[in-house]
C-alpha cells in the first residue's frame, strides 16, 4: 500500500508539472476548441486521466476476473473468445406470414436468435377487432390474437434450435403461453426451448406506456412467471429488466443504470416475499440496455451495472449462486439517436453504438436499420444491420481478448463514477419506500424528463453537435424507399381473427376462460391457466379481458 501511494504522489507531481508547464502554455497558444467537454450525460470530461484517477491495490476487490465475482469484467470467462453474443435483430411487422418471412430470411443471412416485435394492440392486450386497434394493426410489429398467428409466425422454424426475444410486457404471460404450445404442436417440449420475455412492467409506467393492469397485479403476473418457469422451462429468461426505454425517454446513463436495478431490486424483493427461493429463479433474470453514441461512457456504464448488480445480489438478497450475481444482457442501439435528415449517417452511429455494446461486454445484440427514424427497416436497411455487427465480430480484432479496454484510466475511473451516481439513485428509491411508491410519486418520471430537457436545450442552442441536424445540414435531401404497411392487412388480420373464432371449440373457450378468472379472484398460479386458454384458440383480447374483469386497468395519475 505505500509503494501505491509513493507511486500515486509521482505520478500526481508529474501530472501537475505537466498541466502547468506543458499544457496550459500549449492551450494559450492553441485554444481548445470552444465546446463543452462533457459525457453525452453531462459529466465533465477532463483532458487527461492517469493511475491516480483508479486505484490498482482495488483491483481484486473492484474488477477481479471474467466469471468471476463481481462480473466487472465480464460474465463468461472467456467471453467472445469462446462464443460471439447472439447476433438478433427486432423484426415483426403486418401478418404474421411476413414477419415469417423476413425471420427465415435473416437466420439464412447468418442472425442466430429471434427477437419479435408485436403491434400495438397486442402489446397492450386488444384483439385486431378491437375500436382501439384501428388503424395500429400490424404497423408497429406484428399482429398476434390467437395461437393460429403464433403457428403462422414460427412456421418451418424449430423452436429446439433458435433462442427467441419477445419485446412484450403487459400480457407477457400469455405470449409466454402461446410460445410452449407452439413448441408443443412441433412436438418439443418446455425444456427444450430458450429465449426471454421482457415482461417488465414497471417501466411501462415511467417510459413507455404499454401497461394494462395496476402494479399489484402486474406484480403477482410477473412472479407467477419466475415461479412457474423456474420448474418447467429452465432455459427461459423470465424477465429482461429494461433500461432501453428509460434511456430513451432521455436519462443520462447512471440513471439508466440506477433506474433498471431498482426496478431489479422491486421484481427480486416481490418474488421473496411470495415464497419464493433467490437461487431458484435469480439465474433466469435477464436485462436490457442502450448502446448510445458517447462510446466509452457506454462501455463504463456496462462494466459498472454489472459490478453494481454482483454486489446488490450478493449482500442484499444473500444469493449464493454465482448466475444469481451475474447481470446478463441484451443490448439494442439507440433509436433515439437516429436522424430522418442524412439517413446514411445513421449507419456510422449504430457502427459506434455496435462496438460500445461489445467492448462492454454484452450477451445478445440488436443494431437498428438507418431508415428506422422514418418507417419500419427494410430488408436492404436490416441486412447492412446486421452485417455491422458481424463486421464488429469478425474483422475488427477487439473480440481476441477479454475486456480489451480495462485498464484505461478514464474507462475505469468513468466505470466508478457511474457506479457511484447509480447507487445514489437507488438509495432514493429505497428512502421513498421502493420502486412503485417512486413511480407513483413521479420522482424517476420527474428526472427523465429533467435530463432529456436539459439535452434537447443543448442541442437547440448548438452546444451538443448532431451531424446533419444542427451542424452540417444538406438542403435538398435524398428520397429514401420506405416500407409500408398496407391498409389491406388490418382487414385480413380481423377476418382470419373471425375464421379461427367460427372454428374453435367456443363452449371449451368459455369454459378454460371462466376457470383462469375464478383464479384470478384467488391466489393461484395463472400460468397454468393462461396456458390451458391459448390451447383452446382462446385470443389476446379475451384472455386480459378476463383478467381485466378482476384486476382492473391501470390510469396513470398525471399532475399539472
């Protein structure tokens, strides 16, 4: 320890000699350029980072070793060396026999997982029938009311083989239960498929808006997942805690991190107060971040959530089991950060953002398409997507070594300070008695905004350069080929919908839905009954109108 602080007195005397003698003349004679140093979350960037802005002798106890407690460095040991994150690109649209296009047209391009994107109405539990459907059907994603669509979707591709996404939260439970009876009509069984379901509500209620039932319930529909596939589906992530739309709604990055693990914190604490065993369910827990454009602020936020969640398994929620401590994730480049002026740009930025995610260390990734900030990809746009991260990974060189950028005084000393500012976070939220009572105080909404605000300020006033916005405009803009989803799709989605619904078995519908409310208004497990409904072509509409009879919908409080 005194060899450490000798060498840290060194180094500062010379930095300080440096500054002063060597920089400060060269900058009188050379200004620096006349802008604001900053992260892309407004921490003050200094011109030079040395062995006294992170500590050596911490190295064991701060970063230690791949697969290793605390995970700073990565979750596998051997991390790409081993095998490459799966590559998945977000893709539904129209019918479900286009998105089934496209997704057999991606696995034959090299993608090796399935990430599902689903419309409107079924993100938030309505049929395609439905008034609130109209003119939403197929446009955001693809349209899913009954396990026929479900069939249709994953038609000629094997459930045992391909890892499947599904962006889906408020009726979770029922595509969950869509997924295992499709996999059982191609005869495999839940121990046998893998994927996640993102299935996280509390975000909805501060950045994204898809909820349908209050928190409570919400809550126990979750748990009932962790619960349930923890005995029967072991390879499923139940649940990708989502700091993407945070991040997207404008928070800074220590934000996104403090946010996303207090939300964490709520779904772990809920489980335990259920019954149920941390070890038993922890290992199925996954997340979900943004890779935004500020590079190494990106891969420090990584490395610093990973650390953080190590620790809050560990020492809050005593788990034992080193998966239980692990935070795997799933990354997608920032929408946000698209431009619909200069759209071609926007392929440099999700390159950066592809290379963020993998120098921080990421399981599975989503790159978005250049015309995205316009209309849904095309299969030109999603193919140079995907292509950018199979560059990444086999033509760049940073996938040979582990963590290539550990050691980096700023990347570690950025690492910290993360860190720290999203702990900060989370001792609010446990000062204001937990993740829901923060939401419904508006405090985590009252600070996104706050930061996204300060952020459009900055750009408004030309402080924050974005090429092709506010710097280095082009009058006369190219015309991009846009998809487009016809009108025609709604139509033939509603009448399929009223085909299945005249050939099903209605006396069994009626029954297997009658048993999931009666449940409902107990305290059974719904996914078993969930399950029976869908087998029976019971819809998406139908199925959270039951449970909407018992738990009630959600309204948001809004405070002028």
């Amino acid at each position: 320890m005194q060899k450490s602080d000798e060498l840290k007195s060194k180094v500062q005397d010379a930095f300080s000699d440096w500054e002063r003698n060597v920089y400060q003349k060269s900058i009188s004679k050379f200004p620096e350029r006349q802008e604001s140093f900053t992260t892309q979350s407004f921490t003050k960037v200094e011109p030079l980072y040395t062995p006294v802005d992170s500590d050596p002798s911490e190295y064991n106890e701060k970063l230690g070793y791949p697969g290793s407690y605390p995970f700073t460095r990565g979750v596998q040991p051997s991390m790409y060396r081993g095998k490459l994150w799966t590559m998945r690109q977000y893709a539904g649209f129209g019918t479900a026999k286009e998105s089934n296009e496209r997704y057999r047209y991606l696995l034959s391009q090299g993608q090796m997982g399935l990430s599902v994107a689903f419309d409107l109405p079924t993100q938030i539990g309505y049929d395609s029938d439905h008034p609130m459907a109209l003119g939403e059907v197929g446009k955001v994603g693809v349209a899913i009311d009954t396990l026929a669509d479900m069939e249709i979707l994953f038609d000629k591709i094997p459930l045992d083989k391909v890892s499947t996404s599904m962006t889906i939260n408020a009726p979770a439970s029922v595509l969950l239960a869509l997924y295992i009876a499709v996999a059982e009509k191609q005869g495999i069984g839940k121990d046998k498929i893998s994927g996640t379901i993102q299935n996280d509500i509390l975000k909805e209620y501060v950045a994204r808006g898809t909820y349908i039932y209050p928190p409570k319930a919400s809550m126990r529909l979750i748990t009932n997942i962790f619960e349930y596939c923890a005995k029967e589906i072991p390879k499923w992530n139940t649940i990708s805690i989502s700091g993407y739309h945070i991040r997207e709604a404008g928070s800074t990055a220590a934000q996104e991190v403090g946010f996303t693990l207090a939300d964490g914190i709520a779904y772990v604490g809920t489980a335990i107060k259920a019954g149920l065993d941390v070890d038993e369910f922890a290992g199925q827990l996954s997340f979900f971040f943004n890779s935004h454009n500020d590079l190494l602020e990106e891969v420090a936020k990584f490395r610093a959530a990973r650390r953080l969640w190590a620790k809050i398994m560990k020492e809050r929620f005593g788990a034992k089991k080193e998966k239980s401590q692990m935070l795997r994730f799933h990354t997608q480049t920032a929408g946000s950060s698209l431009t619909a002026q200069q759209i071609d740009n926007n392929i440099v930025r999700v390159a950066v953002q592809t290379l963020a995610a993998v120098l921080g260390g990421t399981q599975s990734l989503h790159t978005n398409s250049r015309d995205e900030a316009l209309a849904l990809p095309t299969e030109d746009s999603v193919k140079i997507a995907l292509r950018t991260q199979q560059i990444v990974a086999y033509e760049s060189g940073v996938t040979n070594t582990i963590d290539p950028l550990a050691g980096s005084y700023y990347v570690e000393s950025l690492t910290n300070q993360i860190e720290k500012e999203a702990e900060e976070y989370i001792n609010r939220v446990d000062s204001m008695g937990g993740m829901i009572s923060a939401i419904e105080a508006g405090y985590i909404q009252s600070e996104i905004q706050k930061s996204a605000y300060r952020f459009q300020q900055e750009i408004e006033r030309g402080e924050r350069i974005i090429i092709g916005v506010n710097k280095f405009q082009e009058k006369d803009e190219q015309k991009n080929e846009l998809l487009k989803i016809d009108e025609k799709v709604q139509r033939d989605q509603i009448a399929f919908l009223k085909k299945i619904r005249a050939e099903r078995n209605n006396d069994d519908v009626k029954l297997k839905l009658s048993a999931l409310k009666k449940a409902a208004e107990g305290n059974e497990n719904l996914i078993p009954f969930i399950l029976e409904a869908v087998r029976t072509y019971a819809s998406i509409g139908e199925i959270s109108n039951t449970l909407r009879d018992v738990f009630g919908e959600y309204k948001e409080q809004v405070t002028i």
